[in-house]
C-alpha cells in the first residue's frame, strides 16, 4: 500500500501538468522493478489526438523504452480509471497490474462502467487496485472543471 501511495502521489504530478497545459488533468506512470521507467499526462488538446490519453502516452513511451511491446512485470498507476480504449491497451501490452484512483462510472472500463480487467473471453486479464489517493484524484479533476465553468460563464 505504502509503494502504491508513492507512485501515485508521482501519477498526481503528471496530472498537475496536464492541468497547467488546460487539459484534463489525468497523469500515469509505469513501473518496473521498483522504478518508474515512463511518465504520461493527458495531451488530447494540444495533440489534436482523440487517443492522447495518460495511460496511452505513458503505455508507448515505456513500450520505447524496453524496446518491446509487451510490459510484462510492469504496473501502471493513473489518476482516473482507464477507459476502455486504455483498458485495451493494457490488455494488448500485457500490463499484470493497474492501479487507479478515482472511479469513472461513465466510462471506466475497470470496475466503473463495466470491467474488462477480467473478462474470460479476452486473451490477458490483469490485477486491479482502485481507490488509492482517490479523494486527491478527484479533487483535481473537480477543481479543473471549476475553472473551466468560471472561464465559459466569465
């Protein structure tokens, strides 16, 4: 538990810059060995891409880093409960173990919305904690859509 707080206190730091950049404010590392080998924040705005997600930022850049596609021994933490696009990735990328801390009930697909993490009929299925810092991954997010709301109404 001690480990996972760590990672994710560095995960809420990746969000801090999506947040400064004003983009959701989602961030992930992955680690491996003990080690934090790949960082990522949610760049869907500046990157004009539909697929910029923290999760798949972080996911290719630790994909580059080990020089294969598959992250077997890693564990990603993210902020916010992936997607199901990103739950697909890890599932592609043999992720064993997802952290996240804040629920998505409209589109998290580990638990939130529906749970892929372990579907039978998938060819990976991985470990899931949830809830970790979750009051901090969320007062985040409902901070930056405060903002956002007193930027439209001002």
């Amino acid at each position: 538990m001690e480990k996972d707080i760590l990672f994710m206190k560095k995960a809420l730091n990746e969000a801090k810059k999506a947040y400064q950049i004003g983009e959701i404010p989602i961030g992930a590392v992955i680690v491996k060995d003990g080690k934090i080998i790949a960082r990522g924040y949610n760049k869907r705005e500046k990157a004009n891409m539909s697929t910029a997600h923290a999760e798949m930022v972080c996911i290719d850049k630790a994909c580059k880093k080990l020089g294969t596609w598959r992250l077997s021994g890693c564990t990603l933490y993210v902020t916010l409960e992936p997607c199901p696009m990103c739950t697909g990735a890890i599932i592609n990328s043999r992720i064993p173990k997802v952290v996240f801390g804040a629920s998505d009930t409209k589109s998290g697909a580990c638990g939130g919305f529906c749970d892929l993490s372990k579907s039978n009929i998938l060819n990976h299925s991985f470990e899931v904690t949830s809830s970790i810092l979750e009051k901090e991954c969320k007062n985040i997010l409902d901070d930056f859509f405060k903002d956002l709301r007193k930027k439209v109404h001002n």
